[in-house]
C-alpha cells in the first residue's frame, strides 16, 4: 500500500487556493476597489452592488446547471423580456400582480421545456436549439407588445415589493439572490437530480449506461433555467416599473461569462453555485468600481471582456 | 526496401510490452504479422511509423540505421500505414485527402491541376475508379480504404502496413483489395499485413513473423506453415496458475434464456441459456456482434426480434434502468468512455450508479453513502489513496476495479462481463478471475465476452462462439481448445470468399 501522508500547512493553504481561485480573486478585487475609492466600501454601495448582481446572479444560477450538464442556454435574455411581458400584459388586463407573477414564471419554465425538448427528443444541439429559441423569443415579445414597453404597474402588491422592496434593510432581489443561492447549492450538492446533473455533463454515455434518464433530466434542466429568466424578468419589471421588449440583450453572455468565472468547465461536469455568485459579483464590482472611478462606459466593457479571460486562464492554470 | 528492426526492448513505465524482438521485411515482401490482442503487434508498428520510441533496439532500412522522431519522417523514408481507423476526412472531397498536407503549389495556389494528374496516374495503375471530387464519406469503408492506399503510393511509400484492412469489408471489397495488392507486388512494393483471418494470409503472404507476450516466436516462410501451427504458435502460452481452481457449483435455476434474438445489421438468430451459479463465454472476432449483443440485452438498444425470458418470464428490456431493476449489471467494454466519470471521485463514480439505494426522497444520504462505497471498493480491492481520489490517477487494473465494485453495488443477479481484463496488469487479471469465481461460488450468473481464449477457457463454463452476427457454436468448456474455438470465430477451413 502506498503510505497516505498528512499534509503539511502550506500544502493545505496551497490547495485551498488552488480551490478557491475565484473567491481569492473576489477578495483581493474589493481590496483594490476599497483603497482605489472609498465610497466603494459604504455600506450603501455595497447592498447597491449587490443589487446590480442580482439579476445576473439568479439567471446564472440556473445557466450553472446548464453548463454542468454539458449544455448551453443562448435563449435566458430573450426568455427574460418575454416572461416580463407576460407578466406586464396579465397586470394590464387586471390581474392581481401575484397571480400576474406566477403566469411569468411558469411561461418562463413552459419556453424551458420546450427548449429542454428540442434538446433531448429531438437531439439538437444546445447551442443551436437555444440560438432559435433566442432570436424567436424575441420575435415573440416584440409581436406582444407591438414593440411598445409596458410600464407603472403601481406601488401596491408583489410586484412592487419584489424589485423595489427591502427585509429590514436589505433589498429583496439580494435576499431572493441569497435564497436561490441556498436552494441551487442544496440542489446540486445534496440531491439526486445534481449529482444526475453531473454525471450527464462529465460522461453522458456513462449515466445512461449507468441507467439514468438522460433526457427526462435535460428538459429538467432547460425548465429550470427558463424558470430563473422569469424571476430575473419579474424583478427587473418591477425596479424599472417597466417591461421593455429589448429587455435582457446581451445577458446570456453575462450570465456565462458568470458561470465560467465561477470555476466552471464549458465541457461540462464540474461547476458550482458558490463559485457562479462570486462570478456575478466579480462584474458586479467591475462595474460599479470603474463607476467610481469615473472611468468611461467604453473602458467599463473591455475590462469586463479581459476580467474574463484572465479568470478562465488562471482557473486552467492549476 | 528492406527493413530491419534488432533486438527492439520497449518499456511503458515500469511495463515491459516488447522483449527483444528482430523483425524483418524483405525488399518486395508481403510479410504477415501475428499475434493475440496484447501481444506487442501494435506497438512494434507504432515504433515503425515512429509514433513511438523504442527503448533499446536498433531499425535499418537498406542497411543504414534509422531513428524516426514522429510519423513525417518515417513517411519520407517511404513507410506508410493503413490504420484499422481510417485516417480521411469525411467531409472533404477525395482529391483533397489524397493531397491533405502535401497539396502541390503554384504561386500562391493549390495547383489543383497537378493533383489531378497524379491522382489519375495513382487510381489508373491501381486499377480502381473513383470520382476525385466527391466527399470521401461518399465512399464505403473498402473504397475509403483503397484511397488510403492511393494516398500512402503519392507518398511514395515502398513500405505500407495495412492493419487489420479486412475487418469492415465485404467479400466483394476484399477481392478488389486484394487485386490492388497483386498490383503492389508487381510494383515492387513490401507489404506488412496485419490480420487475425488466418486465410487471407495464407493466400498473400510470402513470409509470417508472430508475436507472443511481447517477443518473436518464430518468422517463417509461409510456405512451411499450416493453420494448426500457426494457431499453435500465437497461443503457446502456459495456463499457470493465472486462473484459479473452478469453485464446483451446480448450475441452477435458470436465470436468463434468449430465443432467436436478432437486430439488424448486427447479430442474428442467438439462443442462450444462462443459470445460476454458471460463467458463460462469449468468443468472436471484432465486429462480430458480441457488444452489440450485450448492449441491446442491457437496453442500451432494442431487439428487432426475438424472446427474452428472465427467471422464467418473458421480458422486454426497454431502458437500462429496467435492466437493473430486473437485476443485470454491465461492465462495458470501453471503462474510460462509458464505464468511468473519469474528472469525479471513486465516491461519486459508485455513487451515480447506485442513487436509488443511497437516497430517500431525492436526497443524497452522504453518510450511508461514504460507508457503502468503501464496503464494495474494500470487496474488490481497490488501492488508492482513498475514495476522494480521481479515477483518471488510478492505473487501468484500479479503474476497472471501481467499475466492478460499482455494479456488484447493484447486487446483479446476472453481470455481463464485456472484455474485463482489457490492458490491465497481470495481478489486477488474476484479482479480477478470482472475483468471477466468487461470483459463480454466490450463484451469480455471470456472461463473459472477451477475445482472449485463454481467458474463456479458463473461466466459462460453456463457450458460445459467434461470427458475423451469427452464433457458430455452443460447447461445453471440457476438453477443449484454443484451435477449436479459433476455427469456428474465423470461420476455419470452410472459410470461402465470394
């Protein structure tokens, strides 16, 4: 037998680092960030942060499952922008704005499944079926609203407390954040659908030999995803008190490039929830920094882009 | 050209895989090369085309001493390879393939004109017609294949190994490669052929070296050898005690019993009978549907036709989740590509293929799961740091121990055994025997399929031996041996060609 040594400190700090490259990042960035400028650090812009990471943060959670089953969803941003104006178009023939909300969501998780469909039983590719599903959806929203956003939903009811509302002092899209935050670890660490999530992206002929049901799970995970759109798209309906059909251009790659900076492989099999919230707020901070900063908006996209690259190359790196 | 190769040693880590081993090809020689999976063949080639390195040894062409650093140099000393895999591009028309790397030049352009010419001239003296400017994958395999060797002749080559050429073909793309063979010998070309079809090599071959456990046993004329002595030659081993004493269990009930299963285009017409407490053997060639076979009992795939009985009821296996609630258990055939997460922990790896019985109400039960893992990796003797670690770090014997380890936490009825002992170590072979029988000794049914006699004979109880999709055979493992079984996989004596 080979002999199991223990590992000396500095190993075992070498490994937590090694572990841990995002967090380790996450922290030394809010350092730069506080010494470059101060306000960065008041408590007021924290939570405001924190804010700005919500949205991502939620649809990158079910993008993370996604990308561990091996897939890609191109169609979140879309998916967004339609499910808020499901949502827009039920408050504006009178629906009490709840009853309003659950209609989003479950059109959200209905487009998932679709696309969870064309995935699985109709064998296309994740990528292209979530192309279609992109540009479609779009097409679909701007058909619905005639092109026109929808707005002032009111200061009464769900639909004003989901985006605009605080616990206490803390705004409520950063507790919903924290609460799908637990929901998504528990989910993929804890449950026999997550570890199915796994075994799909790090082999997929080896769970289906090892009899899982691939395909009922891949539309399981489309659904979810398309679901987290939706409560992304409610709460951002309710912060801007507007649904506005080019809502949510651009934020699959956001949600992605959070995903990846979170650790996680584009191949599939390996990912975490923990790693893809740091992710959000990593451009969450790069963002509202540089906007401290005063650096100009122009600059503001092509550290974002470089942040990416650099993070996926010093993941690799270890 | 005329090739030797002295004295080659070659290691893979602490594994010796070639032992001393002169091999020699004559200038305007077809040479046949022999030996059992294992035996070193495709690693005497690999140092040829200078995939890989020798250890020790030395190679001369024309008597100067060569050293091959990668395959582009062994090309330019005219040696070429026509892999069991073809290496074309499907997609890409056939002229392209042919010129894919070496295309000619005129100015800044691919002189397609040229190309053509020479393509002509090369599909002229072979005696074949194809049409240059279609997709390769167009073509079957046999034409695919006549390309390649189209391709390796506008290299020049004068040395070309063909690797097991007749695997895919039909009897009809046989004939047409072996006419553009005889155009080869009459070219002046040496041929290395490698091929488990004992017939084919009797009717091209001039001379036949053949390989045994990494060594030469013997290179002779052909014209001094006969089938037996040949068969002799490549499975001379010594049983030893690599395979243990037989537990002496009496086949019981019977656990599974197929009546003219077919699929199309891979097997067809197969009765088996399968009991209690019994080993039954699988033996074929490649490609001769026994995978195949195993993976539409699994539910992997579906019978066209066909009766399937378990424990006496007709069954139709629709999923392989309901193949494991009916109690099969399928160690497959490639552990890195389907049998293996390789990126996940032995943990995890036993874990995803055994979720019903470690979870309750959709959760993961992570205590009962640490202690069930190691009782079943601690049954099949797994060594490894500890089950944290990632399977791609354990050597080939441990991975396919965890493979083991995770279906026996089914608790099977019946485990299909497909090629178990593939490129393992001897003592991981002989754990892996020694669990087998205790197996049987538990009254598992067990369904072994391997392409190493050696192993059939020393583990089954009864040998079903398929060919082409059709069972040959069925015997009872007394008083047999390997040349029995060999006759009826390669078809034997009655082996014809249309």
């Amino acid at each position: 037998m080979q002999e199991v040594k223990t590992p000396s400190f500095q190993e075992k700090a070498l490994e937590f680092v090694k572990q841990n490259i995002p967090l380790i990042g996450l922290i030394m960035l809010i350092i730069v960030m506080g010494i470059l400028s101060p306000a960065f650090l008041s408590s007021f812009n924290i939570l405001s942060v924190m804010r700005q990471a919500s949205i991502n943060g939620l649809i990158a959670f079910g993008m993370t499952i996604v990308i561990i089953s091996g897939g890609i969803d191109l169609s979140v941003g879309s998916s967004l922008a339609f499910s808020g104006m499901v949502a827009a178009l039920l408050m504006q023939a009178g629906i009490p704005s709840s009853i309003a909300i659950l209609g989003a969501l479950t059109a959200g998780a209905l487009v998932g499944m679709l696309i969870g469909l064309l995935i699985s039983k109709g064998k296309l590719p994740p990528f292209i079926a979530t192309l279609g599903g992109m540009i479609s959806l779009r097409g679909m929203t701007l058909i619905l609203s005639n092109g026109v956003p929808i707005s002032r939903f009111g200061d009464e009811g769900l639909i004003a407390w989901i985006g605009r509302g605080y616990v206490w002092f803390i705004p409520a899209p950063v507790v919903i954040l924290f609460v799908m935050f637990a929901v998504f670890s528990v989910i993929l660490k804890k449950t026999v659908f997550g570890k199915h999530v796994y075994a799909i992206g790090g082999n997929e002929k080896g769970a289906l030999l090892s009899g899982i049901n691939v395909e009922r799970n891949k539309i399981f995970i489309y659904m979810i995803s398309g679901f987290m759109s939706a409560l992304a798209a409610v709460i951002l309906t309710s912060r801007v008190n507007s649904a506005v059909p080019t809502a949510g251009e651009m934020y699959e790659l956001y949600a992605i490039a959070a995903v990846v900076i979170g650790g996680a492989s584009l191949s599939g099999g390996k990912g975490r929830a923990s790693g893809t919230i740091i992710g959000a707020f990593i451009i969450a901070i790069i963002n509202n920094g540089l906007n401290l900063l005063g650096v100009s908006a122009y600059i503001q996209q092509l550290v974002t882009g470089l942040i990416i690259i650099i993070a996926v190359i010093a993941d690799r790196k270890k | 050209m005329h090739l030797k190769m002295q004295s080659i040693d070659k290691f893979f880590g602490p594994v010796q895989v070639l032992t001393n081993v002169d091999f020699e090809v004559k200038p305007n020689e077809f040479h046949a090369l022999i030996g059992e999976n294992g035996a070193g063949k495709s690693t005497l080639v690999k140092i040829l085309t200078g995939i890989e390195h020798q250890t020790s040894g030395d190679v001369f062409i024309d008597d100067a001493p060569v050293h091959f650093k990668n395959v582009l140099e062994a090309e330019k000393m005219g040696i070429s390879i026509v892999n069991q895999e073809l290496n074309l591009f499907p997609e890409m028309t056939v002229l392209e393939n042919l010129f894919i790397c070496k295309e000619p030049v005129k100015g800044l352009f691919i002189d397609a004109d040229e190309e053509r010419r020479r393509a002509a001239e090369v599909f002229k003296r072979l005696g074949i017609n194809v049409n240059l400017d279609v997709p390769v994958k167009t073509y079957s395999v046999g034409i695919q294949q006549l390309i390649e060797i189209a391709k390796s002749l506008l290299e020049e080559a004068k040395l070309i190994i063909l690797d097991e050429p007749t695997s895919a073909l039909t009897n009809k793309e046989i004939s047409q490669l072996f006419d553009v063979l005889k155009v080869l010998k009459k070219e002046g070309k040496s041929i290395v052929y490698i091929s488990h079809r004992l017939p084919e090599i009797f009717e091209l071959c001039d001379s036949i070296s053949i390989l045994r456990d990494g060594a030469l046993v013997v290179r002779e004329d052909i014209a001094k050898m006969n089938f037996e002595s040949v068969i002799k030659n490549m499975v001379g081993y010594e049983l030893g005690n690599l395979f243990p004493d037989k537990p002496t269990v009496k086949p019981g009930v019977c656990l599974m019993e197929a009546k003219s299963l077919a699929r199309a285009g891979e097997f067809n017409d197969i009765s088996f009978k399968l009991h209690a407490g019994e080993i039954i053997g699988f033996a074929g060639l490649i490609g001769a549907g026994r995978t195949e076979l195993m993976n539409a009992l699994f539910g992997v795939t579906r019978f066209d036709s066909g009766h399937l009985e378990i424990d006496g009821n007709p069954v139709e296996i629709k999923s392989v989740a309901q193949a494991k609630k009916l109690g099969l258990g399928y160690v497959t055939e490639n552990r890195k590509e389907e049998g293996l997460f390789l990126d996940e922990s032995i943990t995890n790896n036993v874990l995803y293929n055994n979720l019903k019985a470690l979870s309750q109400y959709g959760f993961v039960d992570d205590k009962k799961t640490e202690s069930f893992v190691d009782t079943y990796t601690q049954e099949v003797q797994v060594k490894s740091h500890s089950n944290a670690q990632q399977i791609h770090q354990l050597s080939g014997g441990n991975q396919q121990k965890v493979v083991l380890a995770k279906w026996l936490a089914t608790h099977p009825k019946i485990l299909i055994l497909d090629e178990p002992t593939r490129g393992i170590d001897v003592k991981s072979k002989k754990q892996i025997y020694d669990l087998i029988f205790k197996l049987k000794a538990q009254n598992y049914g067990v369904i072994l399929v391997s392409s190493e006699l050696v192993e059939l004979l020393g583990v089954a109880d009864r040998i079903y031996v398929l060919r082409e999709g059709q069972l040959m055979k069925e015997m009872a493992n007394q008083n047999i041996k390997d040349e029995d079984i060999m006759v009826h996989m390669m078809g034997g004596n009655t082996y014809a060609r249309g």
